[in-house]
C-alpha cells in the first residue's frame, strides 16, 4: 500500500524527502556503473512483481518484495526502490509525487536493513538459505507495515484509527511474503546461486565469447 | 460551540445514508474499471494498462512550457496544495487540476486510470475516519437510534473528503506535469535541476525494461495457465508464484547484462547523446509564477478559513 497525495503532514513529506535525497544519494555512490543495469532490472521487477496478485482465503494480495530487493540488491537496493516508486508514481499514481520520499523511506529501510540481515546469515547451504531469504522477506514487508503505520501516524491522533487498519491488512501479506521470498531464494539458489553473491555484483564474471 | 454535538437519526436512514453512498462509489469504481479495460481488449488500441509517458504530441499551453520551469513550479503547487487542510481550497485546488487537465488536452483514459489507482486508499480513509477520528470539543457526532454503538464523526469524514480532495488534485495535475513531454526530456530537466544524472539515466533503462518485463511475465502466465495451472491459497500456489518470480528474475539479469554489453560495446558511457535544447523564455516564467500565485493564493485562502 503506498501513500497518497494530502495524507501527510507537510512537515513530515518534506522531511522524509530529505532523508530519502541523502540515502539515495548514498546508495547511488554504492553503485558502481556495472552495476546499473543490474539495478534497473530490480527497479522493474519490482514494479512487475507489484502486479502479481498471490490468492489468499477469499481476497488477494500483491507481492511487495522489498527484503527480496534487499537480498538481491545490498545497499543499491534503497536506489532500485527508490527509482521503482518513481515509475509507479509517474505512471500509475501509485503513491502520491509529494509522498515520494516517504514511500521511498518506508520500502527502502527495510530493504536494506533485509539485505544485510540476508549477506549476514545466509550461511552456504540452500536450505539455511531459504530460511533466511523467507525470514529477511517476511521481516521486510512487516517493517514496511509498521513504518506506514508509523508515516500515517504523524498526522495525529485522527489518524491513528486508519493506521491500525493498514498494519492489520499486511499481516497477511507479511506471511505471503515470508513463504514466497524463501521459495525464490530457494529457486534462484539452485538455478543461478550467484546472484545470491554480493561478490558477483562487485566482479560481474568475464564472458570470452 | 466547545461540547461534542450528538445528532440522532432514525434507524430508516442507514441505508439513505450509509449504504447508498457506498454503493454508488462501488458502482463508479466498478464502471470506471470495465470501461478502461474494454477500451484496452482491441489488438490496434494502445494498452492503457503501463502507460507510456514517451508520445506526448500536442501543442498546448504545457506542453510548449519549459521542463524545468514546469517542473519546479508544478512540484511547488503540489506541495502548497498537499499542505491544505480545510475542505474548500481543496475543492478550489481540485478545480484547478481540472481546468489544467482541460488545457492540457492530454489523453483522458490516463487520468481517469489515475484516479481509480488512488481510489482503494482513499476508500479506506472515506470508510475508516469518520469511524476512528478522536473526539474533539465542537465535533458533531451522527448516531442512528438502534445503533448506538456505531459513532459517525463528521470531522472526521471531512477530512477524509479533504485528504481524498487534495489526492485527487495531484493526481490529475500529474497529467499535464509528466505526460506533456517524452520521458527523457523530463529526467534530463531533472537533472539539469542538480539530480544526479545516473538516476535519470537509471529510470530511463528500467522503463525500458519494465515493458519487457511484463511482456515476459505475461508470456510465462499463460504458458502456466496452459499446462492447467490455477491459482489457489495453498503451498503449491505460492512455490509456483516464487519459482515464477525467480525465473522472471535469473531471465531479466541475463538479457540485462547482454544488452549493457552491447551498450557498453557501442560506448556508452553512462548518459545518452541527446543535446536538450533549452532557453527560458518570459512567458516560461510568467506560466511559472502563475501557478506559484496560485498555490499561495490556496494557501492564504486556507488559513483564512481554517
């Protein structure tokens, strides 16, 4: 769920645009040229991934992947996001343009903080590796969760009603999530285990054709 | 007027007030949905469903406008009017979103397929707030005799009206900002305003990308669909789902990478040869301090009520 225009407190959608500038900023220095495409393709998928809709009982949800981004990404993912919500904001109206720090801020935290967890725990086995990828992805989304409650907050104590609703209605997408994120880690680390590897995104192999 | 009003209506009128509305804000939502995918199904009509920002011929006021200029001075206008708080200047606000959306002339399914994209999250706030908002001294509280337990806050559905008020002005005004010129004039007005260039050129590859990428994706679902695959709330489902959002991923990395090869190979170095021609003139300036005017004007015309 992302936020919308004239839902935050200037004060706040001012703030959280500054925060997300100088992370960008960061994330972006983190990135070396090589790189960029592989961050493009993330910032896409996420957007793609967003369309998938997953059954769940008699509603559905949409994948939000931002510990999978995380997993995947290190410390570019707070720029794929970044650059993801731009693109859902321009086209689609999927979060607000005055809300795009604050989308950014409450996606790409988690994102990043996910990614390390991940690079940290992920062990060498695949099995280890499922568990932490499901763990990074479900603790992703929940954050995620608790920061828009939190954003939504600020705007005072009228607002606190709408927040715990938000936070109640990714609780099923955090478990989704979890479940999801550990399969395709599993997947990816037994198809092609190198993205798992930071190191790949450093020293992309040499291809001698 | 400092106690809280309690105003108490015959139970009779729940469904004149309560369900009517709903259900006809479902309706809309509804037709608005079926109409825009009806317009998509023919093969020779444009696919609204990724809106693509790049055609954007036409000769209007916004679209001879400076990207710069427009660019400040519309992001300005967006925050004065996201910083609204009373109902009436967001309704004024709305207008003007209108009468720019008019003279914009830009493709009105666009707008409309905005709007509906904000139309789950303003429902909530429409449902949610008049329920939860606190009890302040002055408020008036609509209760239905039978129903007691059930507190409506007129407040709080004001500012849900104002916050969906606002949401809408943006959106609509995010038309005539984004859509009036291609894709990269924009991101390269972006960053001639001192954003780094590596992010223009970044949402310029995953844009690129993104089509591809549905396009896959699409491709892979029916391929799924065909071999009997049907999606249920089950462990299956969601390994499906993973291996299907893994495949998407390990398939985009590599035609990724061969195609920055061949990028690189044909020396790119990081930005697109595109020399953009820029020169304010007077009337950029005097557009821009028009829509800065009127964004201070909302702004006074708040406070002053409020």
């Amino acid at each position: 769920m992302h936020i919308s225009d004239g839902v935050l407190p200037t004060s706040v959608a001012v703030g959280s645009f500054a925060a997300s500038a100088l992370l960008l900023a960061w994330s972006a220095r983190r990135t070396r040229s090589e790189e960029l495409p592989k961050v493009a393709v993330v910032s896409a998928a996420f957007f793609v991934a967003s369309l998938i809709q997953v059954p769940f009982g008699p509603t559905s949800v949409h994948l939000l992947i931002p510990g999978l981004a995380g997993a995947l990404l290190g410390s570019s993912a707070f720029l794929a996001i970044a650059l993801g919500l731009l693109l859902q904001s321009f086209l689609f109206q999927f979060g607000g343009l005055t809300a795009l720090g604050a989308n950014a801020l409450m996606m790409g935290l988690p994102a990043l903080l996910c990614g390390l967890l991940f690079q940290t725990f992920k062990g060498k086995t695949r099995q280890r590796k499922m568990w932490v990828g499901g763990l990074a992805g479900g603790l992703g989304t929940a954050l995620a969760a608790l920061m828009l409650a939190a954003l939504l907050a600020s705007g005072g104590e009228d607002f606190l009603g709408v927040a715990k609703i938000a936070l109640l209605a990714h609780i099923p997408v955090t478990l989704v999530e979890a479940l999801v994120s550990a399969m395709t880690i599993g997947f990816l680390a037994r198809v092609k285990p190198e993205l798992l590897e930071p190191a790949y995104l450093k020293h992309p192999p040499v291809h001698h054709d | 007027m400092t106690e809280v009003l309690r105003l108490e209506l015959p139970l009779w009128q729940v469904p004149l007030l309560l369900l009517l509305p709903l259900v006809l804000l479902g309706m809309a939502i509804y037709a608005l949905r079926r109409s825009l995918r009806q317009r998509s199904v023919p093969g020779e009509e444009p696919d609204w469903s990724v809106p693509s920002l790049e055609e954007a011929a036409g000769h209007s006021l916004f679209h001879r406008w400076e990207v710069r200029c427009k660019l400040v001075s519309l992001l300005l206008y967006a925050f004065a009017v996201a910083s609204l708080q009373q109902l009436g200047p967001a309704l004024a606000a709305l207008g003007l979103s209108l009468l720019a959306l008019l003279l914009a002339r830009t493709p009105l399914p666009r707008a409309l397929m905005r709007l509906l994209a904000l139309s789950g999250f303003l429902t909530m706030f429409m449902i949610v707030m008049p329920l939860s908002a606190a009890l302040r001294p002055g408020d008036t509280l609509v209760v239905f005799a039978g129903l007691e337990w059930l507190e409506f806050n007129l407040r709080g559905l004001q500012l849900a009206a104002t916050i969906a008020a606002k949401g809408a002005a943006i959106a609509l005004l995010s038309e005539p900002l984004l859509a009036t010129a291609p894709l990269p004039v924009t991101l390269q007005g972006l960053s001639r305003l001192g954003a780094p260039e590596m992010v223009g050129q970044m949402v310029l590859l995953s844009h690129r990308y993104l089509h591809v990428f549905r396009q896959e994706a699409l491709r892979m679902a029916g391929g799924m669909q065909v071999r009997g695959f049907r999606k249920r709330t089950d462990l299956p489902t969601f390994h499906a789902v993973a291996n299907f959002l893994g495949m998407l991923f390990v398939r985009s990395f590599e035609r990724t990478e061969r195609v920055f090869e061949a990028m690189q190979a044909r020396g790119y170095q990081g930005r697109m040869p595109a020399p953009l021609a820029t020169s304010l003139r007077s009337t950029d300036w005097l557009l821009g301090g028009v829509w800065l005017l009127l964004g201070l004007l909302l702004v006074i015309f708040d406070r002053w009520v409020g």
